[in-house]
C-alpha cells in the first residue's frame, strides 16, 4: 500500500518543523509548503490524502484556497489551523468546506489524533468506493426524495443533483441509515469524524447548518434535520 500523503502548508518556520516532527509518526510522505499560492498548485496538481492548513499566509490565504479547492470539486480532507481568538475564521473556514480545525498553540498530541482521525476516514471511503466499484448492483440509498449513492458519492434530491463535500456526504449517509434516530453532537464527532473531543461539538453545528443550506427549502425552519434542543439532531423523512 502507497504511503499517505499529506500536504503542510505554514509559513512559521518553528511551527512548520513541530508539525513534520510529530506527523512523521504516522508514516506518511510529507510536503511542507510555506506560501498560498504554492500550495495551492500543488493541491490542484498532485493527490492528498490530508492538507494541514494555516490560514494567516502570503502569498494567498488558507480560506481562499479552501474556498477554491472545494469549488474545483476537490475532497481532499482539510484540517484547518486557526489562531485561538480567530472565531470568525473557523467558523468561515468549516463553511467553506474544511474538515476540522485547531487552534493555536495546539497540543502535538491532538494534532496526531486529528490527523489520524481524517487520514483513517479518507481510507475508509476508498476502501468502502473500492468494495461498491466490484458491485456494480449496489442500489444508492433510496428516502423519501434523497438518492445517496455511497459508491460514487452522488447524492440527488427529486432528481436534481446536490453538490456535497466529502465530509457533508459521510454526515447526511450516516443520518439516512438511521432516520429518526437522535444523535448527540459527541456521537457525530466520534462516528463520523472519528473522535470524540469536549468542546467541538460547533464542528458538527456548523456542518450541519451547511448541510441543511443544501438540502432544505428554508434552512432555518428545516424539514429534514431538526434540533432535539439539549440533546441533538434527528434526520427524517415523511412517508
């Protein structure tokens, strides 16, 4: 099997150097990038399996590239580093199509797990693309006026064609294979980004609100996912 690849991209020199230094545990082949616009050549040019992404940059900024990356159709997953008072940042990167965040200065330690987190996601969806492209009967999920097909990742409502990230796919599968149940934003962390950590639970609230701006008639009144309040969410279809 090839080794992942992972795509650096942080101009600090010191901050550059931690982040190969622990990442180097995962064997994987590591690129370092310290400018936007270089980065994102590179991105468009080459394949990733992870992008590790400053957003403070010259060249070009971490949320532009971001922003270009998942217009172009790009899926490789983004993990997005943010200084700690940067809120706005997270929550524009997170929208524009990042995967996860950390914030500044980050404990190498979580930097691995998350890492290992979206590297392990990224090979279970090969792996599950592999198992369905030998099938070529597997029928897409069918509910109520969704079409989710897992095998090429497609995703239709009444026909129409809905243009999802890839982790916006795994969050609205994982949803349709238990409709009705309530999942708390832990267990959504942990079963669909693959971790459970106290305090991210705004991930899943943003992914969810841009999941809902894609598939609901009026995101704030939704249809489909609903907030259980103190608890969690719930997708479901109407017979």
């Amino acid at each position: 099997m090839p080794l992942p690849r992972i795509l650096i991209v942080e101009d600090d020199e010191d901050i550059a150097r931690l982040i190969v230094m622990h990442l180097e545990d995962l064997n994987a082949e590591l690129t370092h990038c310290d400018r936007g616009d270089d980065a994102l050549e590179l991105a468009r040019s080459e394949p990733w399996d992870l992008m590790v992404l400053d957003l403070r940059l010259p060249g070009l900024g971490g949320l532009d590239i971001c922003r270009q990356l998942r217009e172009q159709g790009s899926i490789t997953p983004i993990l997005m580093l943010t200084a700690k008072s940067s809120e706005l940042d997270r929550v524009l990167g997170l929208e524009l199509g990042a995967d996860d965040y950390l914030s500044k200065p980050f404990s190498p330690l979580e930097l691995t797990a998350r890492a290992k987190a979206l590297l392990r996601r990224a090979d279970m969806t090969r792996q599950q693309t592999r198992s369905l492209e030998n099938n070529t009967q597997a029928p897409p999920l069918e509910l109520g006026p969704f079409s989710i097909c897992d095998r090429t990742h497609r995703v239709t409502m009444n026909g129409e064609r809905i243009e999802l990230t890839s982790r916006e796919f795994d969050l609205l599968l994982h949803f349709a294979k238990q409709p009705g149940r309530v999942f708390r934003r832990s267990e959504l962390l942990d079963e669909v980004w693959g971790y459970g950590h106290d305090g991210y639970e705004h991930t899943v609230n943003t992914h969810i609100n841009r999941l809902r701006g894609k598939i609901e008639e009026d995101p704030g009144n939704p249809s489909y996912i609903s907030t259980v309040w103190g608890v969690g969410y719930r997708f479901q279809v109407e017979p």
